[in-house]
C-alpha cells in the first residue's frame, strides 16, 4: 500500500514530458535564432553564450531528475534524481562564469565551481550509508574536505595577493577552508563512540549533527581571530593578543558546555521527557504505547509500535493519510547493518547507535503527536473535531 502511495504521487507520464518537450524547444529555438546564419541574432551570439548555455544545462539537469524520479525507485534513485539536479545546476553556475567574461582568473576560478559541485554530491551519497559504519563519516568528511580546498584555491586565484581587493582584510578562502577541517574534525570525532562508553555516544551525537550552525559559528569565531582583530586592533600587538585570547576562552567555554550537557542529556531522558509532556496533555492510549515504543528502542520491534499509534491516531480522529505521514519515519527507519565478523565490542558501537537513532525517531514521531494533538497540526493537515475534543 506505501509503495503504492508513492507511485501515485510521482507525475503522470504525460505531465513528465513536459520537460523533454521544452528542452528540446528551447534548443530548436536556439539552433534557429543564433546558429543559424539567416538567424536573427546570429551576429551577437557570442555575446550571449553566458545565458544560451547555462540555462540549456538547468533544463537538462532538470529533465534528468525527473526522468529519474520517474523511472528508478529506492535510495540510490533518490540520491541520483537529486544529483541531475545539482550537477545540472553545478555546470550552469561554472558556465556562466565561465562565459561573462573573458578575464583568465575568473575563467580559471570557475573551474572551482565543478569540485563544489561534486562535494555536494557526495554530501547526498552519505546520507545513504547512515546505516553502515564508518562509511558515511568517510564520506562525509571527503565531501567537506574536497569543498573546503576548493572554494580556497577559487578565492586564491581571484585575489592572489589576498584580500586587498575587497578593500578590507577578509580572508574569505582560508575562513571557508579552516571551517570546512573543523567540521571534518568533529564528523571524525564523532567516532568517539567506539570507545563505548556512556556519555561517549551522547558526545558523538552532537558531534556529528546541526554541522550548518556549527560552520556558521565556526567561520564566525575564525573571523573573528584571523581578520576582525586585525581591522579594530591594527598597529596594538597586545591589544590583538587580547582578542584572540578573548574570543578562544569564549569559543573553549561553550564548546566545553555543549560537550557536557551533550554527555549528560541521554536521548532516554529527553524520550521520557516526551513521554510525561504527552501524559500530561492527555493523550489517549499513551499507557499502551509506552511498552511499544521501549520494544522499538531496545529490540528494534517495529509491528507493535505502528499499530498501537495507528489504532491510536485512529479513535482520536486523525485522518489515515495524516497517520500514515506521521508514522512514516518508524516505517522507514532501518538499523546498521551487522558485520558478517565483529569483535564484542563493536557489536555493543552498534547497538547503542541503532538504539540511540530509534529514540531520536521516537522523539520526531511523539512530538509531533504532541504539536497535532494542542491543535497546531504541523502541515499534516486538518484534523477532526474528534482530535480537537479529546484534548
């Protein structure tokens, strides 16, 4: 029935042709406007590279991702639909700046853009690997790495001599750069949890997600040490000194907070926290669910933990499309798999993770039977005054 739903959500074929079609348009308008001698802008093409061709590849990268979408299912299908897309829009980017100008060092910097592109790719193809070891942080960490050097060299060859052409010192590059390892850092050191201990896995899973906040505050920390104390401090030393020791404390004071309370706040806390949130809203059956929702965490039981929430969605009125929205996280969920051969102790690493990434599942699904059941139903539509009068 899921598989189902999901097929009858894709576009029909016929709508699915609309892309080839203006694809195929679009460059018979071209070949017939600025290729063609008689053309009427055949003159001037040149001019106009920098538009003709970026967007033919937007309309093919498009394309490809529909068709994809269309004709492949899965998560290797996901990733590439979404990787047409990003490559489509990667080599349109690159030939824009490529063709606006005929300058060699923005030429040569757009070749920057290609990499990035890639990064981003193989950023999507480790969410795949999310249920393996190891892999996705590799993978993950390479994707950060390949941008980081990337938007480096990008910024080195357009202001070779540093940043006086901007007027001001901001070392965009290097910022970009020293973030990006950072990051790559912590991605690696989120592996910590193979040392098994408690507050270890607590530690791993701060350290390995919100990696968009961390950069910002990453770049912004680093702006701050590399290039802000430069521009209010110049010509005092020891006032330059200050700020770097000012802003490192600052920066080793949250991050040690952060590490602490990530060690001490189990995700069983938070899911119990849930629990009592939900008990005390009165939400009907949650006495039921409770035993559940423990087999999923600690056994991995999915059965019990979806009916018991659909029968329960069920009485209170919540409409079955909506239920089964809800419920999708559990239903797709999938654990690590398990070595064919593994020592004690990484059979332990892995069940801690899988348990720690079914409560995190938990918390998503029962918050968001809490937010539904106060009334505020989250875009997954209206529910029924049966819903409204049981709260």
């Amino acid at each position: 029935m899921q598989v189902r739903n999901r097929l009858n959500a894709d576009l029909p074929l016929n709508k699915l042709m609309v892309y080839p079609v203006v694809t195929v348009l679009y460059m018979v308008f071209v070949v017939l406007v600025f290729f063609i001698p008689v053309g009427p802008a055949y003159n001037i093409r040149e001019s106009l590279y920098f538009l003709i061709f970026p967007l033919e590849m937007f309309l093919v990268g498009l394309t490809a991702m529909h068709f994809v979408d269309y004709f492949f299912k899965g998560k290797w299908a996901q990733v590439l639909s979404r990787s047409c897309l990003i490559l489509g829009n990667g080599i349109s980017v690159f030939l824009f700046w490529f063709l606006v100008s005929s300058d060699i060092q923005l030429r040569l910097a757009s070749c920057g853009i290609i990499p990035v592109t890639v990064s981003i790719i193989l950023y999507r193809i480790s969410g795949i690997y999310d249920n393996r070891l190891f892999k996705g942080e590799i993978i993950k960490t390479i994707s950060y790495l390949v941008a980081g050097f990337s938007v480096f060299v990008m910024c080195y060859v357009l202001w070779p001599q540093g940043s006086s052409y901007l007027g001001f010192g901001f070392s965009l590059g290097k910022l970009t750069l020293y973030s990006f390892i950072v990051l790559s850092v912590f991605e690696l050191a989120s592996l910590i949890e193979l040392c098994g201990n408690e507050k270890a896995y607590g530690i791993a899973d701060w350290l390995r997600f919100n990696h968009v906040n961390k950069f910002i505050a990453i770049f912004i920390t680093l702006f701050t040490i590399v290039d802000l104390r430069r521009i209010i401090m110049r010509g005092s030393i020891l006032g330059a000194w200050i700020i770097i020791f000012v802003v490192i404390l600052i920066a080793f004071i949250i991050l040690t907070i952060k590490l602490l309370t990530a060690a001490n706040n189990s995700r069983e806390e938070r899911l119990n926290k849930h629990l009592q949130k939900i008990n005390f809203d009165k939400i009907k059956d949650i006495s039921e669910i409770t035993s559940y929702i423990n087999d999923f965490v600690y056994n991995g039981s999915k059965s019990g933990l979806i009916a018991c929430i659909f029968l329960m969605t069920s009485k209170t009125g919540v409409p079955i499309w909506t239920a089964r929205r809800m419920i999708a996280p559990i239903v797709d969920h999938k654990d690590l798999e398990m070595p064919s051969f593994m020592t004690r102790k990484d059979y332990k690493v892995i069940e801690e993770r899988n348990k720690q990434k079914r409560i995190k599942i938990i918390e998503y699904v029962i918050k968001n039977l809490e937010v539904y059941g106060r009334g505020n139903y989250n875009g997954f539509g209206t529910a029924s005054n049966t819903m409204q009068r049981n709260n």
